[in-house]
C-alpha cells in the first residue's frame, strides 16, 4: 500500500530483487571471461556478486518476516569478510585511509577487522533507512553510484549493468509503478561499500553518504532519548511534518510538499555531496 497517495494504492512491493538478479548474472559472466586474464575484474566481480547476492537475501527476509532492527543492524557485517580478502589480494598492504580531519591514518590488522565490516555495516544500513517515498529508495543511491564510478577508472566496467538496471528501477519507482523494498535497499547498500572498496574509493563514499548518516543519527537520537519516531502527515497531496526527527521531517517541517518535489529535494542534497566527494 503507497501510504503517502490518498488512495492508498496498492503497488508491487520487492522487485529489488531484478536488480539483483541482473547484478549477479552479469558479474558472473564478467568473472567468467576475465578469469584466465591479468585484470584484477575476475576476483573483484565474483566476491560484488556474492556481496550483492547477500544483501538482497537480508532484504527479502526483512520483507518477508520483518526482522528486528537488532538482527539487520549486524548481519551486513557478514558480507565484509570476502571482501577483507579481496581488498587484501588487490591492495597488498594498503591498510591507511584519509580522514580529512586527522590527516592519514594507517589502521594496520584492525582495517580489515573494523574499518571494513563498519563501512559495509553502516553504508549498508543508513541507506535503508531513508526511504518511504516514491523513488527515495533508488535515485539517492543511484546518484552515489555513478559518483563512484566517476571515481572507479578501469572499475567503471564492474557496474555498468547494475547502475542501468537501478536506474530503470528508479524510473518505475519514481513514478509510483513499483516499491524495491527492503531486497533493493539492503542489496544496493552493500553494493555501493563493496563497489567502493574494491575500486579503492572509500573516501569518496565516505562523503557521498553523509546525508544518509545525518538521517540516520537524527532519527536514532530521537529514538533512543526522546522515545519518539518520525512520521509525515498527508495532507491532501502535500506531505508535511510537525517535528525534525528525520531528514524528510526536517525539510518538510511546516513546509508542505508533494511527494516528488521532497524526494526532488533530497535528491539534490546526495548530489550536492556526492559531486563535493567527486572533487575532493
């Protein structure tokens, strides 16, 4: 049911599952022609199919059973072990990272035991959290992506099938015709960490998801200390809020606006970053 339509029309609910499907197709095929070559494309797109393949396994069990934030806030950890030995085999060494605040921090064993499973963890998270409204769950991320792959050189390759297909997706789903649901966020999370990881452009996802992880510490502060959730309230065909107890909250506080325009707005937000992480 789309909540914020005032008919409450239904919509078909999970078909993130066609992106993971044509990811998973397309980068075992480009493992399988790679693999007798000197391109590192082989190893880096069997362990993104299997990262992707997980994640949309995690999102169609939360959207079957409806898993407790406790179990999904942890299980995308899992996804960051192929990848530790991945990242290991293609940057032997290269365990430092730019903080721009601390300078370069060279994070020794613990980058592979913390540094990785946190940005699996947390990108894969922050995304599933912004969502709710009709294309919210697939221009964001699909912004970032191509952000990514601005960044990536030869590894542009890797993604080229993955980002045309979320792409269509987010057409469908910008127009109200379809919801990827839980199996598109949680598998294009952990597609935009483990793309960035083994493209060595971790830096620039680090800034492209900033507005995500300033939704997601919003809404759990409010959660965790005050007790109280975010929520928009239809009214008519705008959608305003009365408190700021999430990024949509906050835009739309007292400030009535369509569906599309909020999503327009938070669109040019994850640009607006994404371009400033491109650049640096």
């Amino acid at each position: 049911m789309d909540q914020h339509k005032p008919d409450k029309r239904l919509v078909p609910n999970g078909l993130g599952v066609i992106y993971v499907i044509a990811s998973a197709v397309y980068l075992f095929l480009l493992h399988s022609y790679y693999n007798n070559s000197n391109l590192p494309f082989s190893d880096a797109a069997l362990v993104l199919a299997v990262c992707i393949l997980f994640g949309g396994f995690l999102g169609l069990l939360d959207d079957w059973m409806s898993l407790r934030w406790r179990y999904k806030a942890f299980l995308p950890v899992f996804a960051a072990l192929p990848l530790a030995v991945l990242y290991q085999t293609l940057y032997p060494g290269r365990t430092s990272m730019e903080t721009y605040i601390f300078g370069t921090i060279d994070f020794g064993i613990y980058f592979y035991l913390i540094v990785i499973p946190l940005i699996v963890t947390v990108t894969t998270n922050v995304v599933n959290q912004l969502g709710g409204l009709n294309g919210l769950e697939t221009i964001g991320p699909s912004i970032i992506m191509i952000g990514l792959m601005v960044k990536s050189g030869q590894g542009i390759l890797l993604y080229i099938v993955p980002l045309l297909t979320y792409l269509t997706l987010a057409a469908l789903n910008f127009a109200g015709k379809i919801f990827v649901g839980n199996t598109g966020t949680f598998a294009v999370g952990i597609s935009l960490a483990s793309y960035a990881m083994v493209s060595n452009v971790k830096e620039t996802l680090l800034i492209s998801i900033l507005p995500y992880v300033f939704n997601a510490a919003l809404i759990l502060l409010n959660f965790f200390i005050f007790r109280t959730t975010a929520r928009l309230i239809l009214d008519k065909n705008k959608l305003r809020s009365e408190h700021r107890r999430s990024l949509l909250t906050l835009i739309a506080y007292n400030r009535p606006l369509t569906e599309r325009k909020l999503v327009a707005v938070v669109a040019l937000i994850i640009a607006v970053f994404t371009l400033i992480a491109v650049l640096v």
